[in-house]
C-alpha cells in the first residue's frame, strides 16, 4: 500500500462556482483514498513583481508554501482567447521565482482543461503544457482532459451528472496517482 499523496489543485478561473471550480471539487471528490486533492488559492496573488520579492507579499509566502508542501500538481482550467487565462498564468509566475527557488521544480502535474464550447480548452491545456516543460514538471500524457459542453457536465448539486463522464475523471485520477508514483515524489 503506497502513502497518501498530497496534490496542490490550481483552479485557473475565479469565478467561485464557475464549471472549473466545480470539476476540480468533483475531482477531489472521485479521487481514490491515496490522493489528496485540495485546492489552493491564486485569488489574491497580486501580479508578479520581482521587486516585490525583496520582501514579499503574505499571499506570494502562502501560496508558495502550500505548493512546496504538496507532492503534486494538478491544473483545472478554462481557455481564455485560445490560451491560458490570466490569474492562472501570474500563480505560475509567482510560484517559479524567485531564480532557482521554483516550488514547481520536478513536482509531477496533470492539467485538465474544461469548456462551454466544443473543443474542451484544448488551447489552454497545451499554453499550460508549455509552462511546465520549462518548469520542469514531468507531466501525465494519457489520458488528455479537454472536457467538452461543460455547461451540461454538472446536477443541480454540481456533481457529474452522467456515470460515462465520472468512469473518465476515475480513470484519469488512477492515471495521475500512477504517474506521481512512478516519478518517486
Ligand atoms: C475573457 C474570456 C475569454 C474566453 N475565451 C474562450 C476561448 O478562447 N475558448 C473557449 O472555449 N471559451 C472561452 N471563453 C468562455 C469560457 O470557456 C467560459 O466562460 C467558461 O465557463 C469559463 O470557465 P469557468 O466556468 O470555470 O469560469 C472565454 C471566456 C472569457 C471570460
């Protein structure tokens, strides 16, 4: 029996019951007994500025100790013009520096990408891709999440509605808990 694995989530819309929100909460929810998925706040990261890491902000110093903490990465996202929504980008960016002190730096991540419309975030799963291969973030391949018609995914309790959609996010997390596994962390 392996031990629990602690996985920072990275939630890359603000909007608080927005359908990334809710799939990173049902994914918390299906993920087996040996994951601990919690989600950590990039809400209140004010914009990265080296200046400021002279002497930084309290929430630059909390999120990156809840990342530090963690054995793992997982990234939920929306698409925003075809790339990867701000906020998302500027956690990134806080949590890479200051030089040679990335909280990133050879953590396993998975991303997962949701949307409305028909092609499920592809664009901002790939811009999130290219950010961990220069943070050096070993990162599952298979199987890829671009959750299509995420308007339709969720009951009126914001759960998975359909049993199909629940088996993949299943399959994904085993995937993930594998992965991490075999990376050593
Ligand atoms: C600024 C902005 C840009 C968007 N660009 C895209 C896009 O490129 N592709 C897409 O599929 N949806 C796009 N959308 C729609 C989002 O996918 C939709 O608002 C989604 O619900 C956002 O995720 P959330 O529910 O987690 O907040 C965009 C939305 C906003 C606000």
């Amino acid at each position: 029996m392996s031990e629990g694995k602690r996985v920072a989530v990275m939630v890359g819309s603000l909007r608080r019951d927005g359908y990334s929100s809710l799939l990173a909460r049902a994914l918390a929810a299906l993920a087996p007994a040996s994951l601990t998925l919690d989600i950590v706040s990039i809400r209140d990261l004010p914009l990265y500025d080296a200046d400021l890491d002279d002497d930084p902000p309290e929430a630059y110093t909390l999120f990156r100790d809840a990342v530090r903490a963690a054995d793992a990465v997982l990234f939920v996202t929306p698409e925003y013009n075809r790339s990867i929504p701000a906020p998302l980008k500027n956690a990134i960016d806080v949590g890479s520096r200051p030089y040679g002190q990335s909280v990133f730096s050879r953590k396993p991540a998975a991303v997962v990408s949701q949307s409305p419309g028909a092609m499920g975030g592809f664009g901002a799963n790939h811009a999130v891709r290219q950010s961990l291969v220069f943070l050096n973030m070993p990162t599952l391949q298979q199987p890829e999440i671009y959750l299509a018609h995420s308007d339709a995914l969720f009951d009126e309790d914001g759960a998975i509605a359909e049993e199909k959609t629940r088996q993949f996010l299943t399959q994904f997390l085993h995937a993930f808990e594998a992965w991490i596994a075999r990376t050593g962390a």
